[in-house]
C-alpha cells in the first residue's frame, strides 16, 4: 500500500468537467512529476463537492484547503507555494472558508454548515472509478451484512422502520414498496433504478452516479436480495455519459470482485446488472413508460393497477426506486432504520438532495435533513439573493410541483408540507426567483416543456396542455381576454383528474400555484395590458424617472434603436413609439433612474 503526505482532490463532475477540470488533473500530474513529488503527492479525480458554482474545484488534503474557480494556470502556482513550501495560496482560495486570516473547517462555511450528506457522503471524497476506494469507505459491508446476518424479511422490516421514502417525486415509502415485491407471486423478477433524470434544472442522481456509483450497485444488490431478484437494470439517459461510464466501471470491478454475480460472498445469492440509456423522454421518468422502454417499446405509460410490484418488467413483479432512495440503502442496513429515522420529521425522515439554482448566489448540489425551511436554504445555505434583490418565489418538484410564495419562505421542506401549499418534492430541483421574475412567464415556461414533453398516448395531457400553454401565450402578449383564468382552472382541474400518468396529473402545478399566489400578476397582464416584472416584451414599458435621472448619456449610447433622447446632465426621455422594450437602458442605469412595468 502506498503512502502520500497529500492528495489534490480534483471534482470531475459535469459541471466542472465542462470548465475542463480534467485538463487541470493532468496538469497537477505533470506538474508533480517534474517537481518529483510523484511519491508523495496523490492527484485524485472526484465527484461534485456541491458548490457548482465555484467550479473547477480543488481540495488539498490533510489540509481541506479549498482551492475554487482554478484554472490550468493556476496549477503551476499551487505546487510551487502550497506542495513544495508549505504555503496556501490565498487568493485562490474560497474566500468563506478565511475568517480573520485563518482557514477554516469546510463544516463551518455557511454553505456546508446545515447540511447533513448521506446519499452524498462519498461523493468529492472517493475516486469513483476505484472500486477499493469505496470499500475502504464501509463499500459492501451492507451487503455482507444482509446476505450473511439478515433474512430477507428482516431487510424489509429495517427499511420500513427507517421512515425512508421515495426521492423520485411521489414520496411512497420505500419499504412498503419492497414488501409488497417480496409478496408479489413469481418465479422471477426484477429490480430496477430509475437514472432518468429529467427535470430542467436537476442533476442530483446525476451526481450521484459520478460521484459514488458503487452505492446504488450495492443498493440494488441488497433490495435484490431482499424482494427475491438476480436480475437489475439502471435506466439512465444518454445524455449524461460521465455518469454512464463510471457507471460501467463500477459494474464491471463489482463483477470481477464477485461482488456481482454468481454465489455472492459465497451464499448462494445471484445478482447482475445491466444498464439501459434513455434517449430524454421526460415521461420515461414515469415508471410504467420506463419499464417499456426498457422492454424495447415505446416509452409510454400504461394504466395502473397493476403496479409495477405486481406486474412491472416484461410482466413480472418489479421493485423500482430513483438513484438516491438506493443511495440511502446502505447506510441504513450499515448503521439502523432507528439512526436514519432519527434524521428529518415525524412523516419525511432522513435527507434530501436538492439541485439548488436560479437567482441565487451559491448555485450547486445540496444536502439537507427533511423539515429544513425555506428560509434556511436560500439564505444559509444558499447565501442570498445576488445583487441585493429580494426573493420572490421558490419552485419546486420541476414541471410537476409548484411555486413558494416570498410570505411562505418559513415552511418546512417536507413531503406533506409542499404538498399542503400547492407544490410538492418531486425529484429535488429546487429554482429561486427573484423580484425581476414573471410568475405567469414561470407557469409558461414549464408548461411548454411539458407540452413538448408530453408522450401524447392520452388527450387530456396531449391536448389540454396545448390549449393552457395557447392561453398563457395570449396572455404574455398582451391578447389575454376575460375568462381566461378560469378557463385555465378549468382545464387544469380536468387534466389532474383524468391524465393517464403522473406526470400529466401534475402538468398544471404551476398554473395553479402561480394562480394562487400571484393571481394578480395573471390579472396586470390581461386587463392592464402590464407585466409588473417587465419580463414580457409585449407588455414592458420602460419610462425614465425623472428627478433621478443625471443626464449621464449611458442610456442612450446602449439604445440599439435611438428611443431615447436627451442632453448631458439634462434628463432623458424614452420615445415610446421607437422603443423595442429590450430593456438595454435598464440593465446599464447606474442610478435606478429607470423603472420596469
């Protein structure tokens, strides 16, 4: 075994892989080696550290010296100062983790602080194509656990009492699931995970997979054990290739380390996997359209019952859960259903992985103890709203939840407690608005995806969507008509009680949460012809105030079209005839001179 005084710990996921992260790995490689540190420093590619935002990321361990925003120039600087002499580079560093000159614990930064990773624990810690780093991190042990000391039964009972319930959107609890598998008549069945991430917006199972893949491998292995399975299927969607790659990495070291297989730890027990790639078809995130499209047909849903525990893959009872309910798996047979439901509320136990964005300052991946408010994530965790704008809504649960209005910030993210405002968990995308935003552009915007979204198999998502997304475009363009408020209830009410899926029940979440919560935004925009944000071109109007104005010219010089005229330090006026309403002179006011409406 091979000893290093360090280890640069590089984030290879997505976001910072895009940033070329892997250029930056390579470089501390060749950088190391011709200062002939090879034996002594560890270059480690990781998964995401979480704050997206601040990528590429580099960590220096024993240290935990948080390098961020680095780039392949940078590289040279932090083996010369901080590997050879000893010396962190502090403008280089996360400016939140300095406090009176001194680094401090990534557990005391704002960001890290509330936050409790479980699903994410190995995730910007391990190398994820190192089956050995994994082990050495309590890798496999739930499944020994279960094979050699648990009768399936026992599994079972250990996920039930652990209050774990499904992170893919409709929060059915996990155990009951698997019971009801177990109980299910079959000689074969199957054990499925739902990769099919498709939410604008999301990338929690995403960073799941490249950054700790081996913990769904054991996951699906235990919940194959326990419901009576040998064979598994990822359904994962092409679009994300890190993922699908360290993916088949870890498979294949699992199986040559007959961790998968045949006679697992020499018990008899046979368990594989095999991965399907989804071509990004939102609604094979639907479980019965997945398991079609796994069976090589259409992805389209079909009517249930039966449900998939019944009568799921190739008409077999299937046990199905998302990336980060099996991420939560091996904890809990590792360390007790009572640990894990100590964790969270009476009803929503344990964590949840939110995909934080939008108008806030510190975009990224986040981990958080259920029944953690609002409040607390945009403003701890999230630090803020950028540019000292105020918060105006928060959506969650993607195309299918709702939005949180600003006078609501201090509710518990749970389950039930979206659910009683209008909203819901979803998968854990999680969208901060600010006071420029539109509510009516929002419910626009998400009920467009799902229009394009829409597998078209029943009417009321393939055309009642169409007619709500033709209504909210008259209204954005300043045709909106009497009655078309509640022609949008309507067909929202219609569409929730007879669409074939859940993801055309919940289709009109946004519409009716915004109608809620901003009914009066609906109503500036059809009778006042006015789109209080200024969002929407047809409706903006941009006028110079007056007595704020400082003749500074900025305005003018930006005008693509001349609208705007006026004398140096004498107050300018816009022609509303010329004005095209791009909201140019806006952005570049340095004295809020211009208003928006």
């Amino acid at each position: 075994m091979e000893f290093y005084r360090s280890h640069i710990m590089v984030c290879g996921g997505t976001g910072c892989h895009s940033s070329k992260s892997d250029k930056i790995m390579n470089r501390f490689k060749d950088e190391i080696k011709e200062k002939g540190l090879e034996n002594e420093v560890k270059v480690v590619m990781t998964g995401c550290f979480g704050l997206c935002a601040l990528g590429p990321i580099v960590i220096v361990h024993p240290e935990g010296t948080f390098y961020s925003q680095i780039s392949v120039n940078d590289v040279e600087k932090i083996v010369d100062e901080h590997l050879l002499k000893g010396k962190v580079v502090k403008e280089l560093v996360y400016d939140e983790t300095i406090v009176d000159d001194e680094i401090i614990a990534l557990e005391e930064v704002p960001f890290y602080k509330k936050q409790n990773r479980v699903a994410l624990r190995n995730c910007g810690v391990i190398n994820p194509e190192e089956i050995e780093e994994y082990i050495a991190r309590d890798g496999y042990r739930a499944l020994g656990k279960a094979l050699t000391e648990m009768s399936r039964q026992d599994v079972i009972d250990t996920m039930k009492a652990s209050g774990l319930r499904g992170r893919g959107g409709g929060g059915f609890p996990s155990g009951l699931k698997w019971q009801f598998t177990h109980d299910a008549e079959g000689d074969v069945k199957y054990v499925a995970c739902n990769a099919d991430e498709g939410d604008p917006g999301a990338f929690m199972d995403r960073s799941i997979l490249e950054g700790d893949p081996h913990a769904v491998i054991e996951a699906m292995a235990i919940a194959a054990y326990a419901v009576g399975a040998e064979q598994g299927f990822v359904y994962v969607r092409a679009e994300y290739p890190i993922a699908v790659d360290r993916l088949k990495i870890a498979i294949n070291q699992a199986r040559e380390l007959g961790l998968l297989g045949k006679d697992i730890f020499g018990t008899g027990f046979n368990f594989d996997i095999d991965i399907r790639l989804g071509a990004g078809a939102f609604v094979c995130g639907e479980e019965t359209a997945l398991m079609t499209s796994i069976e090589g047909k259409r992805g389209e849903p079909r009517p249930r019952p039966p449900f998939p525990a019944i009568k799921g893959l190739f008409g077999k009872p299937t046990l199905l859960n998302n990336v980060e309910s099996y991420a939560n798996v091996p904890r809990i047979i590792l360390n007790g259903a009572e640990w894990f439901a100590s964790m969270g509320t009476e009803k929503s136990k344990g964590t949840k992985v939110f995909a934080l964005g939008g108008k806030i300052h510190n975009t990224g991946l986040v981990e958080i103890p259920m029944g953690t408010t609002l409040r607390e994530i945009v403003y701890e965790i999230g630090g803020g709203i950028p540019n000292k704008k105020k918060f105006k809504a928060a959506q969650t649960g993607g195309p299918s939840g709702g939005c949180i209005p600003a006078d609501l910030i201090d509710t518990q993210i749970d389950y039930d407690s979206l659910i009683e405002i209008g909203s819901m968990m979803g998968s854990g995308g999680l969208i901060v608005m600010d006071e420029d935003t539109c509510m009516v552009d929002i419910a626009k915007f998400f009920l467009e995806f799902t229009v394009e979204e829409s597998c078209g198999k029943c009417p009321p998502c393939r055309i009642g969507t169409k007619r709500m997304f033709e209504i909210l475009e008259r209204i954005t363009t300043g045709k909106g008509e009497d009655g078309d408020i509640e022609k949008l209830e309507k067909l929202a009410k219609t569409i929730k009680t007879s669409a074939l899926c859940g993801l055309g029940q919940t289709a009109p979440n946004p519409v009716l949460s915004t109608l809620k919560y901003f009914r009066d935004e609906y109503e500036a925009h059809i009778y006042e012809k006015r789109c209080p944000a200024g969002v929407c071109k047809s409706l903006a109007r941009y006028e110079i105030i007056e007595d704020k104005c400082k003749g500074c010219t900025l305005c003018s010089r930006v005008c693509p079209v001349g609208a705007i005229e006026g004398t140096v330090k004498n107050p300018h006026v816009i022609d509303q005839e010329k004005c095209i309403k791009c909201g140019a002179c806006y952005d570049k006011c340095n004295f809020a001179a211009i208003t928006r409406g």
